[in-house]
C-alpha cells in the first residue's frame, strides 16, 4: 500500500521543478507570493490534510471486522 510520505517523497522533486519554472517566469517581487501559495496547497495545510484525510478513509473501511475472536475448529488445523 503506498502511504503519505511515499506520495510526498515523489512530489518534492517535482514541485522543487514547478518552482523553478515559477521563478523563470513571475516577477521577482512576485516569485515569493507564488511560491507560498504553492508550497500553502501543496504542504501540510493543503494537500497533507488531504492525504490525511483519504489515509483515514481507506483504513477505516479496510478494518470493518467485528472485533470479536476468529472462530476455530476444534482440535486444530486439519
């Protein structure tokens, strides 16, 4: 299963080349602005709590047993 920080680790590069290309084409009084908007949807106030949210979801729904024993056969496997 892949988890939060595996998507994290794969995005990093990717949003560290966003970034380049942001400072190539804003204005440098605006490349500051652009780059706390980015990192604000892509950090953990943004797509973070996202992962999270999602993370909480998927687990929720793939441990939806009882709670109680496993039932056994007397005596032991056959």
């Amino acid at each position: 299963m892949v988890s939060k920080d595996d998507i994290l680790v794969a995005l990093n590069p990717r949003l560290n080349r966003v970034l380049s290309f942001v400072k190539l084409v804003a204005p440098a009084d605006k490349f500051d602005t652009c780059r706390k908007l980015i990192l604000d949807e892509f950090g953990r106030d943004g797509l973070g709590k996202d992962l999270d949210r999602l993370c909480e979801e998927r687990h929720g729904t793939e441990r939806n047993g009882t709670g109680g024993p496993i039932p056994r056969k007397e005596g032991g496997a056959p």
